[in-house]
C-alpha cells in the first residue's frame, strides 16, 4: 500500500518550527509529499523556543494510519512534541513498525527520545541535542557529537545548527531508494 513518495512526519504541540519548515521544504522540493501524523486531529502549535510561533494542520492521526504507507519517517525535535510522542503507545508503535519495515527514519534534536521508547537504542549510534547523550547511553546506544550520524536506516542531527546536513541525508538516502527500486 505504499506510495512512494510519501513521508510521515510525526509531531505533537510544542514542535520546533524550524526543525518541522525546513526538512518538510527540502522534501517537497526534492518531490515528495509529507504529511502531519499526530496523535489527534486538528491542529498542533508549533514553537521557536520559548514563543509559540503558529500553527500546523494535522493530516493523519497514529489511530489511522500505517508505516507501510510510507516511504520514510521524519521526527522533529523541540523538547515538549517529543516527549509527548514519546508517552503515547500508538506513536510508538508506529516508530516501531517504520523500523521494522527498514524505513528511513529521521530524528534531529530531542526527537531521539521517540526513538529510544521505541526500544530502538541498543547497538546504535547516534546523535542530539547534547543533553540527550546520557538518555541515549542509559538506553544502550552510543552518542557521538556529529552533525548527521546515520545508522543503518537511522538518521540523527543534532540541532537548528545541523539542519542542512541532516536535510541532505534524508533526501540522499530518499532518492537512493527511488534509484534502487527502479534499477531493480
């Protein structure tokens, strides 16, 4: 049921604006279609720390919704979107679910903390925002203070800082993919 240019973007209130603005733009630029998941529908805020800046609207809800109708996952940080992804079991799951399909899935900032819930740590390297190294370690995967640090099909960034680094992985690992489906 995938469509092949769809790309889930998982994010609760209190996303980081820019974390969201700029891989959905890269995305769309490199001609694939992202969309909001959620946990409920409508719409969420988005935040450029501390000041909320507006607002998103909600595509898809986790309740509706199948990592095989993606060809990738994107998690933006902020510290709040994360964390609240990171408490609900269906959000979870569907991380969980990416993962076991090979999905590419990228998380910048404290977005790794979906990832680690997700049981998704242990072996891995990876890297975010600075204060997530010893969440990452107690967890069982390996921080590395890099711009991009990919894993097998985990993409991680550490920041607004790092964002063009972390945009090129995604869209080169994307386009990778779309190449090797048509050669093959």
């Amino acid at each position: 049921m995938t469509s092949h240019n769809r790309v889930a973007f998982l994010a609760a209130d209190g996303v980081e604006q820019i974390e969201h603005d700029v891989p959905w733009r890269a995305l769309t630029a490199a001609s694939f279609r992202p969309e909001l998941v959620s946990m409920s529908s409508g719409q969420i805020t988005a935040f450029t720390f501390p000041e909320p800046t507006g607002t998103y609207q909600v595509h898809r809800t986790f309740d509706h919704v199948s990592a095989d109708e993606y060809v990738a996952v994107v998690i933006p940080g902020g510290t709040a979107s994360p964390d609240l992804l990171r408490n609900d079991a269906e959000a979870v799951a569907f991380v969980r679910s990416a993962s076991a399909l090979n999905l590419p899935i990228a998380a910048i900032c404290h977005a790794p903390w979906l990832l680690i819930e997700a049981g998704l740590a242990p072996g891995r390297r990876f890297t975010s925002w600075p204060s997530l190294a010893t969440d990452i370690r107690n967890a069982g995967g390996d921080w590395e203070d890099q711009p991009v640090v990919i894993d097998h099909n985990i993409i991680t960034s550490r920041g607004p800082e790092d964002l063009e680094a972390f945009c090129r992985a995604i869209t080169t690992a994307l386009l990778d993919r779309r190449w090797r489906r048509a050669q093959g």
